[in-house]
C-alpha cells in the first residue's frame, strides 16, 4: 500500500455492513469499557448527544451509531477489529495458521515470536482462505494482521486476497 495501513484508514475503508458487524462485537466486548466509554463519548460528539444517552443505548442502536461515523482514533478502531475478530473469526484466522503451518490455539498464535513466512507461503495461504471464506473477510482479516505487525505479515500487501475490500 502507498499510504501507512493504519486502524483508522482500514476502518474508513469499510463498508457499513462490516462497520456494523465489528461494532457489535466491539460494544458486546466486557474488557473493551474504557475504549467503549471513548467511543461512546465520540458519538455523543458527533451525533449532538448527551454522552449518558449514548451510553444508556441498546448495543444495537450504538453498533449503528458507531459504524456511521467515517473517523475513528486509531485506538478505538484498532480494539473493534481485534475484538471483530477474536469474537467472530476464529475459524479463518485458525485456518490461515493451519495453511502457514503456525502453531496456535482457536486462532491465537501459540509463540509471541514467529519468523516473516516466505512470500510463497503467504500467497499460498491466502489462496486457500479465500477459497473457503468471502473475500471482504478475507481482506479485512489479512489487513488486520499488516497494520497490527508489519515486519511479520507485511509481504501480505503482495497477495491480492487483502485487496478484495478496497
């Protein structure tokens, strides 16, 4: 990518729908309280509300909020997409690690320290997910893992699967 991948630009990026489906799992996140009082702050910001009416929202009615807004701190969006997918993904991101042949626990890498796999490798894996899993999930996923360690997942940028939803 020409531009740094950053949360905040991957979450512009998305759709409403998927905007939709990460905020849920986002404000339905117990450990996420001090990223959702934030996020509900920014609502309240953006919306002209009082912050205790944001707060005293469904999760539904604040998933929607939430998707709507085009900018988020890099923060905020970088907790919703882990939360995303931890919550929603761990079958994908299970099998991409299967593919790479990385050892790892429901989806979580199992060693904190893993060598950059081979551009082959990552080509290869990434062909295999997007031939078991929508593409846009697909993209988000393998961007996801750029922004969040670039050393290690960067040749990822190379695959045209995490292009799919740009």
């Amino acid at each position: 990518m020409t531009d740094t991948l950053t949360p905040s630009r991957l979450w512009k990026s998305l759709t409403l729908d998927q905007r939709q489906r990460i905020a849920r799992a986002f404000w339905l996140d117990e450990e996420a309280v001090e990223d959702q009082l934030q996020a509900a702050l920014l609502i309240a910001q953006q919306k002209k509300f009082r912050p205790k009416t944001v707060v005293s929202l469904d999760v539904d009615r604040k998933a929607r909020h939430l998707a709507t807004l085009g900018s988020l701190p890099d923060s905020t969006a970088a907790r919703a997409l882990v939360v995303y997918h931890l919550a929603e993904q761990r079958a994908m991101m299970g099998a991409f690690l299967d593919a790479l042949g990385i050892g790892h626990e429901e989806g979580l890498i199992n060693d904190e320290d893993i060598d950059a796999p081979a551009q082959e490798r990552l080509a290869e894996a990434s062909k295999t997910l997007a031939a078991s899993f929508p593409a846009e999930d697909v993209a988000l996923y393998l961007s996801t893992l750029m922004w969040q360690d670039p050393e290690t997942w960067g040749g990822l940028d190379k695959v045209p699967e995490s292009h799919a939803s740009a």
